[in-house]
C-alpha cells in the first residue's frame, strides 16, 4: 500500500534567505532556504509549503518530526519511495539551477 510507505530526510534550512527555495543535497542533508524568518514557526511553515508544492504531496503527507526549532530537520514524507522522493527533488533542482 502506497500510503503505507514513510521516508525520513535530513534537512539543512536556512531562514531569512532573499528567495525561498531547494538549493541541493549537502551531504545527506537537503539544502532548502526559505523567505520567512526563524519565528513562531513561520520557516517550518514554509519549508512545509515548499517541499509538498516540489514533491506534488497534500500537505498531511510532510511532517517535522525532528529540529523544529533548529537548522536541521527530520522530514517525515508518506506515500512516495526514496527514489520518488529523489526523482521529483532533481526535476527541481535543474528548473532553478
């Protein structure tokens, strides 16, 4: 069953950036900046927001499940496989490179 199916990842974010966006892997980690500051939540919000619009998921599939108030994260995605997951981040990685 598809929604069955849990992948974490490791998250770099940086707040405040100019431009909200994907930058790359760093190591195991996956570089995303966002626009919104480090306050009340507003950047996990936003990193929400982007990462379900880049991996075409409802929201309710993406979960913070670890770092919620540091630069690393643990990202929770249901329903995609890591190769899935992969595949949708590098189609968006080369349209902003």
């Amino acid at each position: 069953m598809n929604s069955a199916r849990i992948v974490r990842l490791k998250l770099k974010v940086v707040p405040g950036a100019s431009n909200s966006s994907i930058v790359g892997w760093l190591g195991d980690a996956l570089k995303v900046r966002v626009v919104a500051a480090p306050e009340k939540g507003k950047a996990n919000k936003e990193v929400l927001r982007l990462l379900s619009k880049a991996l075409s998921v409802q929201r309710g599939e993406l979960s913070l499940v670890s770092g919620l108030s540091a630069p690393l994260k643990i990202l929770e995605v249901s329903g995609l496989s890591i190769d899935e997951i992969k595949s949708r981040l590098d189609v968006i990685m080369r349209i902003n490179s």
